[in-house]
C-alpha cells in the first residue's frame, strides 16, 4: 500500500513537472512553429512550411525600421546603464557616508512602479519643455528600468571582492586609477557584463513605456509588433517574434557564458 | 573607498579637493539625476496635474478629476475587472509555483535543472512576443481549435479566462524565483527531524515548508499581483476593447483622449489601490511571521 502511494506520488510529479515545462515552452515553441509557413495567415498548425515571412519581414518598412531603431535605444541603455551602474555601485556598496541606505532606496524604486505610470510621467514631462517624446522619455524610461538591475548584480560582485587586494595594490605603488582599472574591474566584471547584457535585453523586449513613446519611424519592434497585434494576428506579427525570441536566445546564451542563466536569476550554485 | 583613503593617509598631506574628498558621494551624481529628472520630478508632476482642470489657458485647481472617477460606475466595473483578473492571476500562479517550487526543492533528478531552466527562460523573451503566443494559441484558428475535437470554433479570445492564463505563464518566473529563494534557506535537517520524529508529510508541509516558505510565497504574491493590476500590453491584446482594464484606461484617457490632467488622477487611483491591497499583504505576511 505504501510503496503504491508512493510511486503514485513520484510519477505525479513526474506528470506535473512535464504538463508545466510544456506549458512554459508552449507560446515560444507555437511561433517559432508558425513562423516558418508560406500560408497568407495565421494558423495552428500551418498548412505549408517555408521562410517565405522571414524575407517579408525585413521588406516590411515600420518592422525593419523597428529592429534597427530597438538595437540603437537597447545599444546606448545598456552603455549608459553600465556607466552610471558601476560607479554608483561602487560608491554605495563600499562607502559609509549619510544617506546611503536612502540613496539605494531612491536608485530602487523606480522598478516597483508600473510602465504604465512611468511613461505618462515622462511624457508629460517631455511634452512640457517640448521636447519630442522618442527617444527622449523613451530613454529616460529604459534607464529608470535597467540602471536599478545593473546596481544590484554590480553592488553583489563588490561586495564580493576582498578589499585586502586592492589595499595590497596600492601599497605596492599602483595609483587609485590603476588599482580601479587592473584590480577591482576585472574582479567585478563578470557581475557588471551580466548587468549590462540584461540591461540590453531589458530595453530590446520592453514594450510599454516604448508604445507610449513611439513616434512615427521611431517605434522599437515590441512597439510595432503591438501596433499590428491590435488589429489581430498576422504572419508578419509572427516572424517579427520569431526573430526576437531568436535574438534573446542569443543574448541568454551570452549570460550563460559570462555569468550562468541560473546563477543570475535563481542563485543556483549547484 | 577604504583602499584609497588608507594609503593617502601615509602620504603628505595634500590640499582639500572636494572631488577626491567626496569621492563616493560624487560617483552616485550620475545615478542620482537619473532618478530626481527621469523619476521624482515627473512623478511629482503627474501628481500635481492630477488635481488639476485646464481649459484653454484656464487652470484650476480641483478634487473633481478624483471624485468623478469615484462617482462613476463605468470606473468601478473596470477597476473591479482588473482586481478580479490581478487575484485570479495571483492565486493560480501561487498554486503552481508552489507546486513547482517544492518539485525543485526535493528533486535529485538531474532533469531538475532542466526544469528550473524552462521555468525562468522566458523572462529573457519580450511580453509582447510571449503574449502573441498566447493569441496564436487560443484564437479561433490556434493550437486549441486543433486540440479540441470538433466543429464548433472556439475562441478564449476577447475573455477574461485568456488573459488570466497569459498573465499566469508571464509571471510565474517571479513566483518561482521568488519562492525558491526562500525554500534554499530552510534547513533540510528540519524535514529529516520532523520524519524522524514520525511527522505525516501533511504535518511536516504544514509546519515546516508552509512557515519557511511564507516570505517568499507573500514577496511572489506582491509581484504577481502588482504586475497584473497593472498590466499593459497582455490585457489590451487578448481582452481587446470588449474586456478593458484600467491600465488601458489609462493609456486611453491620456495618449487617445489627451485628457492628461484626468489621466494622471486615473493612473494614481490604480496606483493607489495596488499599493493599498500589497501593504495589506505585507502585514499579513509579517503577522504570520511574528506570531510563528
């Protein structure tokens, strides 16, 4: 009776954890599918197989111009967050002086706030001193989003690094510039390459704050993708996603390299 | 920096230089414009202009942006929609992440990584694309059609059925994620104690695992719940016009309408009531915890 009970048990979770797996996988796994048809629209199972959308697609003005916009806004977020991020990392993760845990708080917050909020807020700013809304609060946005993630993962290899190396750095001559540039970036770069490549993922994939924004030929692909799902689904719609799902297996693909997928996100040592 | 203080001590003393001096407070500046320009300002501003009424070059200061959101029943039927779809969307993703988390806790398979993998991999992936996914899936023409035997078409599309699972497969990372780092933390020698001891595994999850998991089953349940209160995209391109959510109000009332000054009130009242039910949420868990 027991043992029955028992692998009643293991075999459910058996079924649960593969029913789950499969539920998680089931959306990407539907467009990469759908993606490669030669059908005039969107159907589950497609009736014919072929790359005929994926030259379309870039024929497409407003999705090629979406890719290359959304690379160039994910490109200079990235950079940017990665400046600000590390120097304040830096500061905050080492130094003691008043307003510190305050100054954390305010860096943090910004990602506990809906998009939604956070891009009417910027546009009625940028609509006040008249400036065009992309890529002006378009940017903002993105920052206010990534520089928070690149603080963190920095902060965490920071406080990771024994100080005693770099006291030892500049004992033995090295200036503070030198001992910043041959000690502690190469200590902390794996932690800040990860935040800088999960700031670019973040800004490519964002859609809300980038909708808000769009201007015409200024719109990222998520915001194009968004504008045509609003009249249905299309087989353009669906190679665009073919392409992003794509692209972030790239750049998932680059995290795993530098700093592993699962230690980022699930502090997984193992 | 210590390091740097440490050995400038031994040296001649040199000038004051407020930049040196001062040196991690000025490394946070570039940090900190971001956050007061992009972030504090524009956030106090749509605070200022939700209790504000232009007309023309007229402005007048008001509550009525406010009390005509309340006096209207429109508003509540949406807002109480968008809780409906943000506690259901809570609830089976606590379920399921719950299931999921434990799965991860006890697995020795070596499929478990795997597991855990598939879990958190599609954060890496757009919303937007995950939730064309889903459109693709339970339109009339979708996966399910084709699964579901039969002649009759139908469409979870347009439901508030489809945007709950969306919302579901979007956010359980989070749950996961947010689980998991609270299950890693509990002693494993707890679980070997209460069996030894002769504890039914009911007991044991009761006593145990529920207790060391609440911080992060109420920490999942903050994210989850705030994210699909406050959901943009999924919402709009599944539900469509027919099932509208405040969020889309919000987008609606400022970038369609133009209506900013009732825009900006509208998106403090959503504001307003998802902070309200996750600090309930949070003194639950705190409660819970204390009373332990």
């Amino acid at each position: 009776m027991s043992t029955m009970r028992l692998s009643f048990w293991h075999t459910a979770r058996r079924v649960f954890a593969v029913v789950l797996s499969l539920f998680m996988l089931l959306p990407v796994v539907v467009i990469l599918i759908a993606s490669l048809t030669n059908d005039n629209a969107v159907k589950f199972p497609p009736e014919s197989f072929g790359v005929r959308w994926y030259v379309e697609v870039f024929k497409n003005e407003s999705f090629r111009e979406g890719i290359v916009f959304s690379l160039e806004v994910a490109f200079f977020v990235a950079v940017a967050s990665g400046i600000i991020g590390v120097l304040a990392a830096l500061a905050l993760a080492r130094g003691r002086f008043p307003g510190r845990d305050a100054i954390v708080t305010i860096l943090m917050m910004p990602i506990a706030l809906p998009h939604v909020v956070l891009a009417i807020a910027l546009l009625q700013i940028v609509g006040f001193l008249a400036l065009p809304s992309s890529p002006y609060a378009l940017v903002a946005g993105h920052l206010l989003v990534t520089v928070p993630y690149v603080l963190r993962l920095t902060m965490a290899s920071v406080v990771g690094i024994d100080a005693n190396i770099e006291r030892a750095s500049r004992s033995l001559g090295a200036s503070a510039l030198q001992t910043g540039r041959y000690v502690t970036l190469p200590m902390i770069a794996p932690g800040l390459v990860a935040g800088i490549v999960f700031a670019f993922l973040l800004s490519f994939d964002e859609s809300t704050i980038a909708l808000f924004t769009s201007l015409p030929g200024l719109t990222t692909l998520p915001a194009a993708i968004f504008g045509y799902a609003t009249q249905g689904s299309s087989p353009l719609i669906t190679t665009a996603s073919g392409l992003m799902i794509v692209f972030a297996a790239v750049l998932m693909i680059a995290v795993e390299y530098f700093f592993g997928v699962l230690r980022l996100m699930a502090n997984e040592t193992r | 920096m210590s390091s740097i203080g440490a050995s400038d001590s031994m040296s001649v003393p040199r000038p004051r230089n407020f930049l040196r001096d001062n040196l991690p407070l000025v490394m946070t500046v570039p940090a900190l414009l971001v956050a007061a320009f992009f972030f504090t300002i524009p956030m106090a501003a749509l605070f200022v202009n939700s209790f504000s009424v232009v007309n023309g070059l007229d402005v007048k200061w008001t509550l009525s942006n406010y009390t005509d959101i309340i006096g209207d029943s429109y508003y509540w039927e949406i807002m109480g929609r968008t809780l409906w779809i943000a506690v259901m969307a809570t609830v089976v993703t606590m379920v399921l992440g719950f299931c999921a988390a434990l799965y991860l806790y006890f697995s020795e398979s070596k499929w478990r990584r795997v597991f855990l993998f598939l879990l958190v991999s599609p954060l890496f992936i757009s919303v937007i694309v995950r939730t064309y996914g889903w459109i693709i899936i339970l339109g009339p023409s979708g996966l399910l059609n084709w699964v579901i035997p039969g002649d009759a078409r139908i469409s979870l599309l347009k439901t508030d059925t489809g945007i709950i699972i969306a919302l579901v497969h979007i956010y359980l990372p989070y749950m996961v994620l947010s689980l998991n780092a609270s299950l890693i933390k509990m002693d494993r020698r707890l679980i070997h104690a209460a069996t030894s001891l002769g504890a039914r595994s009911w007991r044991i999850f009761k006593d145990v695992i529920l207790p060391a998991s609440l911080p992060g089953a109420i920490a999942g349940a903050i994210i989850v719940f705030s994210m699909s209160m406050t959901a943009f995209s999924t919402p709009v391109l599944i539900g469509g016009a027919v099932r509208k959510t405040m969020a889309y109000l919000v987008y609606q009332q400022n970038l369609l309408l133009g209506n900013w000054q009732f825009g900006s009130a509208l998106a403090f009242v959503l504001l307003g009531v998802t902070v309200a039910i996750v600090t309930v949420l949070s003194r639950i868990g705190k409660r819970a915890e204390a009373t332990r």
